[in-house]
C-alpha cells in the first residue's frame, strides 16, 4: 500500500469512527439516556477505556443496552486494530520521497471533511434524525421500556421500570390528573430522575422520559401501561 493510500484510508478511518460514535450516541438516547450521557458512553465503549462503576450501572440495567455496548466495543477493537496497523503502514513508508504536494492535498481535503462533519450542527442534527427514524422502524423490543422484577408478593410485586418511552396514557399528566393508582391500581414507591431522587412522591408529580420507576402492583397492570419487557 503506498503512503498516499494509507494517508486516505486513515482519514476514512477517522470519518467512520466519528460517524459511528453519533449513530451509537443516537441509539443510547432511545433508551432514555441524556444526549451527555449517551455520547459518553458511547465514546467510552468505543475506546474501550471503560467508566466509573456508577455509570456503568446505566448500561448494566437495561438489556438494549448491554447488547449496543457488546457491538460498539466489538467495534471498538476492529477499529484500534485498523488503525494501529495503517500508522504503522503510513510510519515505513514515510520516506521523503513519497511525500509531495498530492499528499498535502489529500489531507487538507480531509481535514476540512472531518472540521466540516464535527462541527456543523446542521449537519448532526440531519444524521441523528435519520438514524433514530431508521431505530423507531425496527420491530417492538429494541428501544421499549424495560422492567427488573425486585421482590414478589404472589400475584403482586415490587419493579424497577426504566422509562424510555412514555405511554401516551400518561404524557405530560400528573398522577392525580390520571388518578393513576384507581385507573391503573399501580402504586409509585420511588422515582429517580438522573441524579435527583424523589422518595417522597406526591399527586402533582409526573412520569418522565428517562425516569426510574419504583412501583408496586401486578405485572399484568404493569406491562400494559408501560408496554414494557420484563429483565428477569
């Protein structure tokens, strides 16, 4: 591979690695991450540098995402593996011979695509669009609410229920605007909104995106409000 070639391929590699970090970023928001807290970890799984065990919990407590942080550290690897190889490619061949003017065209040309792509905001909101149009086509059960089964009371039980998607039941309504323990015969134990815990939860609150739901009542109740899979 000459110098010139290598130079293309480690730019394409460059553009790639930042065009799946924001498809990922995208894909960690739809299920209920904040659009910080989606990137960092994406990047981190990318980079395979690993986070902190408090925000690793994030990943660890929904199925959809431990199976985007499988992919993007599998991604992660081939991509450091690539790159290793092609610098070292572009370092034996970086004889003064090879570089010539061509070469500093090849990278201004780049350079301004990736200056171009990174900050254009334009341009990201365009990308993210169409991936999570493409993301909400999929078939029910890759980006829903989930559930984790704390403790069971014979037909009843106490469960963690990780808000990705609001119910349109419960969009924008208060507890006692929907009268949610009569209609539904649910009770709200706890929410967890980032790091803001609402232990004392009272009538005027509300159900959000990306809330942590502890609530008490049957699973049946449960899976039909949040039209939820349960992590068991």
């Amino acid at each position: 591979m000459s110098f010139n070639l290598s130079l293309i391929s480690f730019f394409i590699l460059i553009i790639a690695y930042f065009i799946v970090v924001e498809i990922f970023t995208v894909l960690f928001r739809l299920t209920g991450l904040r659009e910080d807290k989606a990137r960092f970890q994406a990047i981190s799984c990318m980079t395979n540098s690993g986070f902190t065990t408090k925000e690793s919990e994030l990943i660890l407590n929904s199925v959809a995402r431990r199976h985007l942080a499988r992919i993007m550290m599998i991604f992660g690897y081939l991509f450091g593996v690539t790159g290793v190889s092609i610098l070292v490619n572009l370092f034996i061949r970086s004889s003064s011979d090879q570089i010539n003017w061509m070469t500093m065209v090849y990278s201004l040309i780049f350079l301004a695509i990736i200056l171009v792509i990174t900050h254009s905001k334009w341009i990201i909101r365009s990308f993210d669009k169409l991936v999570e149009r493409l993301a909400r086509n999929k078939e029910k059960g890759a980006f829903c609410n989930y559930i984790r089964i704390l403790e069971m009371f014979h037909d009843k039980l106490i469960a963690e229920v990780f808000v990705t998607h609001i119910p349109p039941e419960i969009l924008e309504k208060t507890l006692l605007e929907m009268n949610f323990r009569h209609t539904y015969k649910l009770n709200v134990l706890l929410i967890k909104r980032g790091n803001t815990i609402i232990d004392h939860v009272i009538a005027s609150d509300k159900i959000m995106q990306g809330d942590r739901v502890l609530i008490y009542g049957s699973k049946r109740n449960i899976m039909e409000l949040f039209k939820a899979e349960f992590d068991e």
